[in-house]
C-alpha cells in the first residue's frame, strides 16, 4: 500500500509553469521536479522565471547570508 497517492489531476484554478517545456500548463501535466507552482493565476505562473529571478537577486544582496569580508576581501 502506497503512502502517498501520485496526484494526476490538478485542482482547479492551480497553475504551474513547466521548466522543462516553459510552458505554463493548469494542473499538475509534468513532475513536479520539473515544476514551479502551484500559482492562483495564470499571470502569476507565466511570470515565474521572473519572480524566481527577483528572488535570487534579492538573497545574493541580503547581508543577513554572507559572511562579512576583512581587509584585503576574504570571506572571514
């Protein structure tokens, strides 16, 4: 017996973008290894690659993450 269900049919109204496709697809069509989501709209999962952009931009600059760096620029 199965602990988990593979779950084939998205609920309405979720939406993925596929990365491997770079589509967005509603439902779950692809595994979700190869998936960002799920997203309320459609706007939001088409802008995905975006937002995951923004994001990464944000952490990389966020100083809280990296260690500060001494005098002649290494990482203490």
């Amino acid at each position: 017996m199965a602990l988990f269900k593979k779950r084939t049919v998205g609920k309405p109204g979720e939406w993925f973008y596929c990365l491997e496709h770079k589509k967005v697809e509603e439902g779950p069509e692809c595994p979700a290894k190869n998936r960002f989501g799920p997203y309320v709209s459609r706007e939001e999962a088409r802008n995905a690659m975006e937002t995951a952009r923004e994001r990464n931009l944000q952490w990389e600059n966020d100083p809280r993450w990296h260690d500060p760096e001494d005098d002649e620029g290494n990482r203490e």
